[in-house]
C-alpha cells in the first residue's frame, strides 16, 4: 500500500471512530441535511396558494380521476386509458 493510501485511511479510522456507531452518523448526516432545509410555515404556502389559484399536485390529480370516472361512467379502463396510465395505476390511486 501506498504511503497515500496509509494516510487517508488512518483519516478514515480517526473520522469513523469519533462517531460510536455507523448509525449515530447517519443520525447526525440527517441532522445537519434537517437544518439546512427550512421549509416555510404551512399557514404562509396555504395562504399564498389560495391567493395565487394554485392547487397541489394532488389535488389535480384527483380532481383528474374523479373527471375522467365522471366522462366515462364509471368505466375504469377507459378512464385510465383517457388519462394515459394503466388499471392497476388507476386502482393503486383511487386507493391513495
């Protein structure tokens, strides 16, 4: 082995055994992932979608479903293949 290849995984051994278990590094990954997204409070993102006309993507895919169902009479192949998606995609998310 190289002297380089010695040293960084002397670096490696240091860095891992100040953390007293893999998973406490992972926790700590998520941690620091946690606060750097600060995400706006949901009263605001409500407010500004209602302001705006801006429905979740959610909510137009269910409104999609229920208009394509609505078209077809209930026939649920037909609706799936107006939407571009198959049966079981359909079943999983009327489901949802």
């Amino acid at each position: 082995m190289s002297k380089q290849a010695l040293r960084n995984l002397d670096l490696s051994a240091r860095q891992i055994s100040t953390w007293e278990s893999v998973r406490d590094m992972a926790k700590q990954t998520r941690r620091s992932r946690k606060k750097k997204n600060k995400a706006r409070p949901v009263s605001f993102l409500l407010g500004l979608r209602k302001k705006l006309g801006i429905k979740t993507l959610l909510e137009v895919k269910r409104q999609a479903l229920h208009k394509a169902l609505a078209a077809t009479k209930g026939d649920k192949a037909l609706a799936a293949a107006l939407l571009g998606i198959g049966k079981t995609t359909l079943y999983r998310s009327l489901a949802e």
